[in-house]
C-alpha cells in the first residue's frame, strides 16, 4: 500500500512542478511581449497630443476648397 501511495505523491509532485513550469514560462512570455511592445512605442508611447488614436487620419486639405463632381 506504501508503494501506490508513493507513485501517486510522486506523480501529484511531478504534475504540479510541470504546471509550475508552464505558467513561469507563459509569465514570460507576457512580459516579454508587454516589453517589447513599449520598446516598440518608444519613449513618447504616453504623450499624444490628441489623447489617444484615432480611426482615421487628420485631413491635410483646406476645409474650405470645393471638391468638383
């Protein structure tokens, strides 16, 4: 009986240190992504002028230039 319980404890420890292993390595992996991206940023990523994206870009002609049709 002191055999079975010794194989499931060591199974019970070997599944838990592989789960630890994965979530240290998906940690990782996030902060590494998380990393990289404010380094893809820049120094500047905080301070926008407008607040935020936007959808669209800025319009670059005179707003009071007609169009033809």
């Amino acid at each position: 009986m002191s055999v079975a319980t010794s194989a499931e404890d060591e199974h019970k420890r070997r599944q838990r240190m592989r789960s630890l292993a994965i979530g240290l390595a998906l940690a990782a992996l996030v902060v590494l992504f998380y990393v990289a991206t404010i380094v893809r940023l820049g120094p500047n990523a905080l301070n926008k002028k407008d607040g935020g994206f936007t959808s669209r870009p800025p319009v670059t002609q005179d707003a009071t230039k007609q169009v033809p049709k």
